[in-house]
C-alpha cells in the first residue's frame, strides 16, 4: 500500500513537472507580442486586470512567477514587451529573481507594479525595503518604519495631463480625482523616495497628515520602463472604480511600451453617448420644445429613457409619463431621434425609494421593469435593450442580473464614474460578460445640470465641460455618456444647444460617433469575441484576425516606431496617425482575415 502511494506522489510530480515544463516549451517558442500578466496566485485582481485587457484590445498571456523565471529574459524581451504584477497576487519574490528583472529591462522589456509586489519574506513577514525598490528608487513597504501607518487613504492629486482621466472627473483648483457629492479617497501604500529621478503622474494626499506621497510613477532603467502603482488597481477595477485602472494600463502601454492592439471602438473613433431621461409628465411640455428649437435633431442618435408608469411618486397621483396613455404621443415624437430605453421600474420616484427602503423585493424589480419594458415596446414595435435606474439607484448584482433576463443589453451606471463602457465588477466578481455598465461622466462632485446649477457652474463652464468631453472622447478613441433631463434645459439654454452644435459637427467631419448605448453595447460585445495576435518578422507585421460574428469596424494601431508604413491590405482602411500609432479599421464584415503591413 506504502509503495502504491509513493508511486502516486511521484506521478503527480512528474506531471506536475511536465505541465511547468510545457509551460515554458510554449513561452519560449512564442513569437507572438503579448503582455505578460504574472501572478504568484490567482486572485480577483488578476482576473480585474485580465478584464480591462481584453476590453482595451491589448494582447496578453497569464503566466506564473515559476514559469517566468525559467525563460531567457533576453529572448523573452523580444515578443513579450511588457510584464505586469497585479495587486495582491505576489507579495513575495525570491530576491534571486531580481537579476532576471534587470536583466529583462536591459533588453527592452518593460515592468508594471501594482502595490505590492515583493513587500513580503518567505515567511510573509514585511520587508524593510520592496524588492523593486532598487530598481525603481522608490521604497513602497514603510512598515519597519510606520508600521499600520505604512498603509492608508488619502486624495489622488493628478499632476501629469498625459494621464487620460476624462474632464470633469478632477476638482480644478486642486486637482484631486472627484466623484458623486465628494472628492473620493483611496487606500495607498506611502512610498519613500530612494533615488527615484522619474517622472510622477499622480501623488495621493494622505487624508490624516495631509502630506503628499508619490502614486503613480514611472522611469526608463537600461532600455525599458519601470512602472510603479502604490494604488491597489485591480482591487478598485473589482470594487467598482474601472477608471484608474484603465488610464494607467493604456498610459503604460500605448504611451512608453507602444504595443500594437486593437480598438474597441467602431473605427477606432471616439463615441459619445447622450442619454435623455425622461421621468414624468413635466417632459410633455419639453419634448415639443426639444424639437422645435433643435436639442433633438436628426444624425444624432439619442439614447431615450423613459418611465413609463401614470404616477411617480405614489399610485394615483396623476404626474407619471403615461407612455402607453396620454404619454405615448410624446415617444412617437422622439422615436425618429435614436433608440427607446426604459428608465426604471414604471413609476420614478416610487421605485427608487421602493427599492431603498426595502419596499420593493428582488422578483418585483424584475416584475416593474418588465412592466415597463412591456409598455414601451408596444409602441415601438422592437426590444427594449437599454435601461437606467431613477436616481441611480441600481443594486448590484442583483439588478444587472434581471436585466440580463429581460435581454437588455447596457445600462447607465453610477459606479466607474467617468470611466469607458465596461463589464463592471462588485465585491471581487464580473457581474455580467453580456450587460455593458456605461458609467456616468460627472462634473467634479456633481453629475446633473440641476446640480451644476445648484453649485453655481455658470452656462460657459457647462459648454467648455461639453466641448472638453467631446475632444477628450476624439483625442483617446474612447467612448464616454454624459446624460440629461428635458426640464433642465431652461437652466443652461444656450450650452446644450452650442454643445450639440459641436457633437454634430464633429460626427460630420468624421472625429466622432454620437451613438444610442445599445449601438456601442452590441459594438464592444461583438469586439470581446476576437482572437486576435500580431507577430513581427523583420519589416513586416502579421496580424491575424477571427470572429464568427465578422471583423467589420474593428480597429487596429500599429506603433509608427516599425517605421513607416509602405503598403497595407486591401481588406483595411487607414484612418490616421498620431504620435506613437498608424490607425486602421477593417472594412468588411469578413469573419476570418491574416493581415501583413510592411514598413520601411
């Protein structure tokens, strides 16, 4: 019996051993670009970061610290030009490793450090120095010295315009990131300047001693870059902030790696969603007017969300839209102008409140919008696929999951503020692969026009806000909602009006696509199913493309750095270029393409 378990110990070791041994076989042989996301353990982080990858278009590969190490850095720095250490997955690295680092960046490849990587001893006691620390001349464990204090919370203060965070997302005087009614706080680790002669994007202002501590920086070592976070990224991306995370991953890559990728908008053009929320009778008397003076116009496409309930605020009282009633004249008016969506559960104000105060259960926030969805497709005649919560609220997951149900493809949400269309995380976990959360754009500590006016924003701040979103939007080729209410209107007239002038411009001179939730949803849906990988021989890139759902539209950017571009297939369409990429999209809706762009 003693020799049959011995026998199968040493099995499950050689098997063990063969699987490590594939494992570098396959890393070593891989010619193919991609980003290395390295873990000691899988966590919630990774998979954080795994997710914003796959939604920014960037190539990459999950591999093991033990794996890493047994590769060449030298041979590895060719293909695979960036590594990443997630937050919360490596806080121990065996201090023999740190010549395979330097040696890995010596040879052009590029390391990004989220928190706190190597903080930790074998045994899992703190270190009196990080183990990057060195390299990066910045000291991220200060627990010998601060011990509890060496964590804490503070304010995130921008200081570097590179770093794409979207207008209105930073408090002008002091440039701390904003969000819903306050500045919001971050937990941090201090960092000690060692040496570092780098470039500092961010510092966190700690909220108990009110000093400053660097937050994100990066420096070149040898040939590559060195990165360092002290926010725990992936923990915000899983805990509902997807913007931080997200702005330093295409600083990182598209900005000192350069690696090609793809973009996740139609034509790798920036989009804008303007969403209208129309909560009750009071819009009767605004629709017309929206029309008549041009707030709605054709070649624009609005996302309209209605309520469709004959009350708001409590059964009987009369004030509800009434879509399917003395309302629905109203719908028939703007359906020409973009897509219907519903705005809650039928009656505004009763099902917010309901639902926080624990009136209205789970089954009956499926049976409300439903409801609602019902009476709106009568009218339209198609699906309801969009939705936003009356007064935001939208608890999660319980109510993307219903809207999963119902088919309703995106939703406006007060979580992520500011940041892209994403698959949004709570409590560690995706809550959806299939229901797009598209995050509410604030303006500082506000996110409405009646709030702007209550703060006292002036009617040339909201136009400069507009026009600063839209260029933001063209300039990143991102997509970002910004939405309204009919009966704010008289409150900064001539702004909306200006600003839409501006959308419309833009979208006629080709920088921009103004576009329902539902358009971008199906479009960054359709985007996830790409396999995709970009291999470089020489002076030639190959990059090969399948979706069983077609190709049309995606984009591609290809780092000017290979040279220029001398000929390009036929199957491509060149958009523009830029300081670090060439821009191209794919024109047909062909499900399975190999492309070769040749430079000298």
């Amino acid at each position: 019996m003693r020799r049959i378990f011995i026998l199968f110990i040493i099995l499950i070791l050689l098997f063990i051993m063969s699987k490590t041994l594939l494992s570098v076989y396959s890393l070593e042989r891989d010619k193919n670009i991609e980003v290395l996301v390295v873990y000691g353990k899988k966590s919630y982080q990774v998979d954080a970061f795994k997710s914003v990858l796959e939604e920014e278009g960037i190539p990459y590969r999950l591999v093991d610290i033990g794996t890493l190490l047994s590769v060449n850095p030298k041979e590895l720095a060719k293909h695979k030009p960036a590594i990443i250490i997630p937050d919360g997955t490596l806080q121990h690295i065996h201090p023999n490793a740190m010549e395979w680092f330097k040696d890995y960046l010596s040879y052009g490849g590029s390391l990004l450090i989220s928190q706190d990587a190597g903080i930790k001893n074998y045994a899992g006691a703190y270190l009196k120095s990080a183990i990057f620390s060195p390299l990066l001349g910045i000291n991220y464990i200060l627990y010998d010295k601060l011990r509890a204090d060496s964590f804490s919370e503070g304010y995130v203060k921008i200081v570097d315009g590179d770093l794409e965070i979207t207008p209105g997302k930073i408090d002008k005087q002091q440039r701390l990131i904003a969000g819903y009614m306050r500045e919001l706080t971050y937990s941090y680790a201090k960092t000690e300047n060692n040496g570092f002669d780098g470039k500092t994007l961010a510092f966190v202002v700690d909220k108990k001693d009110n000093n400053e501590y660097k937050a994100l920086v990066w420096k070149k070592y040898k040939e590559g870059y060195i990165f360092y976070s002290s926010l725990p990224l992936g923990y915000l991306k899983a805990y509902s902030d997807d913007m931080v995370l997200r702005s330093v991953l295409r600083y990182f890559l598209f900005k000192l790696v350069k690696i090609p990728h793809l973009m996740n908008t139609p034509k790798g053009k920036g989009g804008l969603v303007i969403n209208w929320h129309i909560d009750a009778n009071p819009d009767w008397k605004y629709i017309p007017m929206m029309l008549e003076k041009g707030y709605i116009r054709k070649g624009i496409e609005y996302s309209f969300h209605i309520t469709a309930g004959d009350f708001r605020d409590k059964p009987g009282d009369n004030l509800g839209f009434d879509a399917c009633g003395k309302g629905r004249k109203y719908v028939e008016m703007i359906m020409p102008y973009g897509t219907i969506g519903s705005h809650g559960g039928w009656a505004h104000n009763w099902f917010s409140n309901g639902i926080l105060e624990g009136r209205i259960s789970k089954k009956d926030i499926y049976k409300y919008i439903e409801k609602n969805n019902k009476c709106l497709e009568s009218i339209t005649g198609y699906k309801i696929r969009e939705y936003s919560a009356p007064a935001g609220v939208h608890p999660q997951p319980e109510t993307t999951k219903i809207l999963e149900k119902l088919g309703v493809v995106a939703y406006y949400y007060m979580g992520d503020s500011g940041s892209s269309p994403n698959r949004t995380f709570i409590d560690g976990k995706m809550v959806s692969s299939k229901v797009i959360a598209f995050p509410i754009t604030p303006y500082g500590i506000t996110t409405s026009l009646y709030e702007m006016y209550k703060s006292g924003v002036n009617e040339e701040e909201v136009y400069k806000f507009l026009v600063s979103l839209t260029d933001f939007c063209i300039k990143t080729r991102q997509i970002r909602l910004f939405y309204l209410h009919s009966y704010n209107i008289p409150l900064y007239p001539n702004a909306i009006l200006r600003a839409i002038d501006y959308w419309e411009s833009k979208e006629k001179d080709g920088l921009l696509e103004v576009h329902s939730m539902g358009y971008f949803a199906d479009f960054l849906s359709r985007f996830l199913k790409t396999e995709y990988s970009f291999r470089k021989n020489d002076d030639k890139l190959v990059v090969k493309l399948e979706n069983p759902e077609g190709l049309k539209d995606i984009g591609i950017a290809i780092p000017n750095y290979y040279g220029k571009v001398l000929s390009f297939p036929k199957e491509v369409a060149f958009l523009d270029q830029d300081e670090h990429f060439y821009h191209f999209y794919i024109k047909e809706n062909t499900q399975k393409l190999e492309l070769t762009f040749k430079f000298y």
